[in-house]
C-alpha cells in the first residue's frame, strides 16, 4: 500500500528532512493516494509526463523536476514548478531566469553536483559550481533562487563508497552555504536515503520504496 509506504517513511524522518515523492512512470491515481493521506510533494524526471500528470491532479501539488532538463522544455514548467533539482550548466540557469522573467516568478533551483564515480551522472564538479555562483552573469539573475545542491551517488552496494561522495557533497554544502543563502541538500533515493540523511541530507527523492518497482526505467 502506497499510503502504508509513506507513511511508515515519513515517521522515520527528522524534522528537518523533507520527502519527495518520486512517481514517474506511476500513473495519476496512485500520486492521488498519496496525495489523499496529506502528502503535496512530487517529484518527476520528464517535463512531459510531469505536465500530463499536473493536470489530472489537483493544483495544490508541489511539482520537483529532479531529472535532466533540456532549455528547451524549460518554459512548460518555468509557470508553475516549486522545485527544479537538477541545474547542471550556467545556459540552463540563465533560461530558467529568462522564463522565470516573463511570468514574473521566481523559480528556486538547485545545482547538480557530480559526486558519483559513474560516467553516466550528470552535474558540474565542484570548481564548474564555485565558479557559475561568483560569477558576474549570475549576480545579475533576478528571478532565480538557487537554494542549495543536489546530487546522486554512485550506485553500488558499497556503503563506504555512497557514504563519502555524500559526506563530500555536505562539506562542500557547508562552504558555500557561509557565502549564500543555501537551505537544500537534495541527496539520497529509496536504496541510500538512510545513509544520506546521517551524512546531512535536508530532502530526499523516493520512488521505488513508496510506489514500488518501477516497470521500465526512464
Ligand atoms: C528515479 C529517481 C529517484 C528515485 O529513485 P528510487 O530508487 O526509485 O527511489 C531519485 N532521484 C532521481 C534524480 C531519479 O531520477
């Protein structure tokens, strides 16, 4: 049972850990059942499927964009996402503002930091982040709000492995976090988010341990 799942999830959270939902692939009924036990926040990795979903769902429902978006896909959501997790290029950013602009939102994102040990990841490197954030063209982005850092560890039974690329991101988080007004660390999905909520994570992505296994992998 999908309301059993979240539940028996969210009891387990600290406080300060938010929990998204991750539904794709998982047709509209089921985000209702979880939406009906109380929860608002879900997450998808396709601007289309999210934009099909959204409206067969009610209006109060906090959309995240967790997967790779592509500039031009950017305006279908700009009106309406609460959160866009995964910023991996300055071009995408300064869409995200150009779009933002015209419907005179402010869209919050986080940038994707590339932690995991596989070619496949996307995201920036440390240095590609330190510079996009003090960087001129940035300073002058007014209808962005970059609330911190997402990002995805390798996947891998080693738990030392997923606990240090976590650990990494948290410490990098922190220094940046003197700087910026950073709140967000987007890190861990169903098989590491205990892992990295003890190495500070502040919102995780859960799929598959809330909606079950997924039929086909998008
Ligand atoms: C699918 C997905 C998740 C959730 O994965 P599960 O293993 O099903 O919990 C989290 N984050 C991103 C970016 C995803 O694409």
């Amino acid at each position: 049972m999908i309301s059993e799942q979240l539940q028996e999830i969210k009891s387990s959270l600290p406080s300060h850990v938010t929990l998204i939902a991750v539904s794709k692939t998982h047709p509209a009924e089921k985000i209702d059942e979880a939406y009906k036990t109380g929860h608002r926040d879900f997450g998808e990795n396709k601007v289309q499927e999210l934009l099909s979903k959204k409206d067969l769902l009610p209006a109060d429902v906090q959309w995240h964009l967790i997967g790779h978006l592509q500039t031009n896909k950017v305006k279908y959501i700009v009106p309406f996402v609460h959160l866009i997790h995964a910023v991996d290029s300055m071009k995408l950013l300064s869409e995200i503002n150009k779009q933002a602009k015209k419907t005179d939102r402010v869209v919050n994102c986080l940038l994707q930091v590339y932690i995991a040990k596989e070619e496949t990841k996307f995201g920036m490197d440390f240095t590609e982040v330190e510079s996009l954030l003090s960087s001129q063209e940035f300073s002058e982005m007014k209808n962005i709000q970059v609330k911190g850092l997402m990002g995805m560890a390798t996947n891998t039974f080693d738990e030392n492995i997923v606990r240090n690329e976590f650990r990494s991101l948290k410490v990098f988080f922190e220094t940046l976090k003197t700087k910026l007004a950073f709140d967000t660390l987007s890190m861990g999905m169903s098989s590491d988010y205990k892992i990295a909520i003890q190495e500070g994570s502040t919102m995780i992505r859960v799929g598959s341990a809330i909606f079950g296994e997924r039929d086909y992998d998008l």
